[in-house]
C-alpha cells in the first residue's frame, strides 16, 4: 500500500517537473542578480550551460545552499596572467623556460577560477591566445579567458604604424587592444603618445570591431583617450574632477586601482626590486600614490554617470587575491556594496562587450555563478570566501557546508 503511494507521488513529482532527471537546481537562501536586486529563497534551474529559470521553489535541489550568497562569477577586466614568480622566487623572466611558463600560466587561470573569478580579461601577452584555446577546449579549468595579446608600448610610431599594428593584433585573434598612452606610475605618469597617436590606435580600433584599453595616469592623456573615443582608461591616477566629467559624458569606462596594485608590489618587494623600473625610485612613487588613489577614487564617485569598473591589474603575487580590491575600495574608498558587486559582475560584463551572456544571473544568461559564506553586503570580506563556482553550468568547487 505504501509502496504504491509512493509510487503514486513520484509519477506526481515527474508529470509536474519535467525533464527534472537532467536539470541541476541549486537553491539561494540570498541571490544577488548582478543588477542590484536581491531575491531570497530562490531555486535556479539549468538547461545545460544556461539559466533556464529562477523562481520560488520548495523540494529537493541538486545543490542546496540556502545558507549561502549566489551571485554572478566575478568579472575582473586586467590580470596579467603570464606573470607570476620564477623559479627563484622573483618576477620571472619571459627567457624561462616554455614549458614552466606555460604551467604558471595555467595554475594562475586555476587560481583564479577557484576566487570566484570566472571571466577575466588579461591586458596582455601572445601567450594568453594558447591558454585561452586550452580553457574553451573544456578540459583545463580557468576563467572565460580575454586578452589583448601584445600591448602597444612604442611612442616612435607614426599614426599609420598604429594602425597597422592595430589591425595585426586584431587579425592575431586579441579580444581587445592595449596601448600604453603614459608612463609607468613608477616612472611619474607622464603622457607618452601624442593626442594624434592615441586618435590613430582607438579610431582603428574601432574601425576593427575591436574595444581598446588604454593606460593613462596623466590627466592630458586620459582627456585626449576619452576624447578619442576609446573604450576604457585604466589607473588614471592623476586625474581631476575635469576628467572624469569628461569620462562621464563620454561614456568611457574608467578602471581605478586602489586596494591591490601598489599593495601587492610593496609587501613583495624583494620579488620585484632590481628589475626595471623596480627601483628605489619606482617604489617610492607607488608609496606615494596609494593615498593619492584612494582620494582619487572617492572624487570618481561623486560623479554619478561615471562608469567605474573592477580591474586589478593583478601579475605575480596577486593572483587570487582579486576581491581585495572589491574590499577595499568598499571599506576605504566609501563604496556601497551593492554598487562594487554590480561593477564586478553586469557593468564589467558590459565594458566587455559580454552583457548578453555573463555578469547577470537571470534565464538565458551562461550559469556562471559563485556562492559565498556570507553576505556582501553586510560584510563585504564575504567575497573572499568564495566556496562554491560554476562557469557556464559545469561544477569546479564546492566547499559548500552540508547541513
Ligand atoms: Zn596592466
């Protein structure tokens, strides 16, 4: 009799879940979407590597984590993931040997999918177009990969020669140009490329189909890229008010950094110092400039239209560490939470041309979603703890804690 009854109930169950032998749920006790809304108490449902839908839901779930926080994977817009300690400890040479480059490189993309980080843009190396062909092969975990292949350092060119290494980096297969309009910080900022120049590099960029990180902390070379319409300027840190007004009504999307750069080259010191521009000099520079990028940062804020996205620029020592900057610029910079989730997850998608398929967890979007053990908003440091990651429907960590 009670063999038949469950019978009975399971027939239920199957005529009024369909196809649920295949579907994976995953249960919200908190989701944020990525657009600033917060649901509780949500089931996700997948078809394959998308979202098919989300909505109330009570029954079992093939992953319950109603004591966790669901948002988007994060997105961060500049790593540079070739970079990383030799062998000998310090920032390793590009002379190393192939094969533990190319190791490194694919321990930083697992490195970085396990913080949460399920599409990162690296800003940028040749190599990356081979690790980003072995991620999307399916087999080596790592993040959404995008790269600029080989960045534009040289100011002899004539505007006729940045388009056509515009055009070869495009034809190359770069998601994304990279061109160097300044100075390193370390060497004070100055403007490098003429106005002319930087007009040649984002209007051939443009003619390409392609989006153009440009860096710049001089406030005349963030001016003559925004002016160019180019698609982000990433440091700026000597800008003014001015600029970014200017970046506002432009739309050009700005990539301060506050938390994790400069941190990062200080407490590894001794891993950097000696090579190139790692000097005393250099050092002192980037000392200097952590207060005067946190006060940047908060006059950025204070212009409502201004796009600010989440790019660490994070090489060797910071990789996985890419939430401090989230934290930071939410504990020091006066951020709300809510505003420094969105600009890691549906506003970076955006700035990476991706906002139809990642940054929002919503039906259609790729299931590329994290859970934290606590809630960001209240406690932004939950990022940090980051103990469940899906990229595009498939499982790659769950630490999640079972009741
Ligand atoms: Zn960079």
């Amino acid at each position: 009799m009670q063999r038949q009854l469950i019978a009975a109930l399971a027939a239920i169950a199957l005529l009024t879940t369909p196809a649920s032998a295949q579907q994976t749920t995953i249960r919200a006790g908190t989701l944020l979407d990525g657009k600033g809304a917060t649901l509780r108490n949500q089931v996700i449902t997948l078809d394959g590597p998308r979202i098919a839908r989300i909505a109330p839901s009570t029954g079992p779930v093939t992953y319950d984590l109603q004591r966790l926080t669901i948002l988007p994977g994060l997105i961060d817009t500049h790593v540079h993931i070739v970079s990383h300690f030799g062998a000998d400890g310090r920032l390793a040479s590009p002379n190393d040997p192939p094969a533990e480059r190319a190791l490194h490189d694919a321990e930083t993309a697992y490195t970085l999918l396990m913080a949460g980080f399920t599409t990162v843009q690296s800003i940028g190396a040749p190599a990356d177009l081979a690790l980003r062909a072995a991620i999307a092969r399916g087999q080596l975990p790592g993040p959404r990969l995008l790269t600029s292949s080989a960045p534009l350092n040289d100011a002899t060119l004539t505007p006729d020669q940045i388009r056509a290494y515009v055009r070869k980096t495009a034809a190359d297969g770069a998601d994304v140009i990279k061109i160097f309009a300044s100075k390193s910080i370390r060497e004070g900022g100055g403007q490098t490329l003429s106005d002319a120049q930087i007009f040649a590099a984002c209007d051939e960029a443009r003619a390409q189909g392609k989006r153009i990180w440009v860096h710049a902390h001089a406030a005349s070379a963030v001016r003559a890229s925004a002016l160019a319409g180019c698609t982000a300027i990433t440091h700026g840190f000597q800008i003014t008010d001015a600029e970014a007004r200017l970046m506002a009504e432009r739309g050009t999307y700005f990539e301060p950094q506050t938390g994790l750069l400069l941190q990062n080259y200080i407490e590894n010191k001794p891993r950097f110092f000696g090579i190139g521009n790692y000097n005393e000099a250099g050092f002192k520079f980037m000392e200097d400039s952590i207060p005067l990028t946190l006060a940047m940062f908060k006059m950025a804020l204070k212009h409502p239209g201004l796009k600010i996205i989440m790019g660490t620029d994070g090489g060797a020592g910071a990789h996985g560490q890419n939430a401090r900057e989230i934290v930071y610029r939410v504990r020091e910079g006066g951020q709300p939470a809510m505003a420094a989730i969105i600009a890691a997850t549906s506003l970076n998608a955006s700035a990476l041309g991706l906002s139809d398929r990642i940054g929002t967890l919503a039906p259609n979007m790729e299931a590329d979603l994290i859970a934290l053990d606590g809630d960001p908003l209240t406690d932004i440091t939950a990022l940090q703890r980051v103990v469940f990651v899906m990229k595009a429907g498939k499982l790659y960590k769950n630490l999640a804690p079972t009741r």
